[in-house]
C-alpha cells in the first residue's frame, strides 16, 4: 500500500522527507509487479482543503507513477481500509500480509497498520519508505511497528 504520498502535502519539511521513501517505494514496486502482487495506491480525499479528484494536490508527487491499471482507493479516514474496499481487495487475492509505506507516518499510515491488525492481517512498514512532518516522528512509528527492509522483502518474494 503506498499512502498519501500526494502533492498537497509535499511542502516545506516533507519534500525531504517524502522523497526519501520514494526512492525505497520505487525500488519495492517492481518486486510486486513481477510476481503479480496487489499494489493499492490510496489518495486521501478531504474536500475542506480541497484535495479533491481533479485537482492538481490530489495526484501523486511526480516520482511515484502508478500505472494505468494500478488499484486506487480514495480514503476520507485515516485508516485506508476504513470505508474503501481495501479489505475487500485484499481478501478476493488471498492476501493476509500488508507492506505499508507512505505519508503521514503518524497519522494515516499507523492508522492503516493497527486497522489492518484489526482486520487479521500481518501488516509491515517498509523500513525507510515512510515520511512525515518530523524525522523523529517516523522513527517512532518504526520503533513501535513490525518493520522490513527492502533487503529482506526482496528475499522473502524471491520464494513466492
């Protein structure tokens, strides 16, 4: 799941922030695609701050391109599964692991985590390929979350 990773909020602090976990995003993508695994490219929708479809801070930064066919939810919550057909995706291709990556560390990404815990899955944050306002607030939801490096991700698919 890549998460919010939207231009409305690449600003300020973020851009630093947000393009380092792109460069980890970018490197897991294609181990997904090779195998056929689900990508969910979630968009968060907040018609107050007119992030609405349409709009320009909508889309995602420049440097994550999700394909044509990719899976896309638009979410109004910070969980991702809360109110979209996340669960429902995921569950119709048999899938009970979630890597999850992102913006905002604290926010949305940690509530999609815990909702997918919820929800029996065994979800992971992708070690480095989260962002957030303040460094220190990534390396906590590190800290307190089930992580993976791109190393061990790659190995781990490599037996699928």
């Amino acid at each position: 799941m890549i998460i919010d990773m939207q231009k409305e909020f690449y600003v300020g602090k973020t851009v630093s922030q947000m393009d380092s976990a792109t460069e980890y995003i970018n490197a897991v993508i294609p181990l997904f695609e090779e195998k056929g695994l689900p990508i969910i490219w979630v968009q968060d929708v907040d018609e107050g701050d007119g992030v609405v479809p349409g709009t320009d801070g909508f889309e995602f930064i420049e440097s994550l391109k999700p394909r044509a066919d990719s899976i896309r939810i638009h979410k109004k919550y910070g969980n991702s599964f809360n109110k979209t057909d996340c669960d429902k995706i995921l569950k119709e291709q048999g899938i009970d692991t979630v890597v999850i990556t992102g913006f905002c560390a604290e926010y949305c990404v940690l509530s999609t985590y815990r909702g997918a815990k919820d929800l029996d899955y065994f979800p992971v944050i992708l070690k480095n390929g989260i962002a957030s306002t303040e460094e220190s607030h990534k390396e906590f939801v590190e800290n307190i979350s089930e992580t993976i490096t791109y190393g061990m991700l790659k190995k781990m698919l490599e037996s699928i």
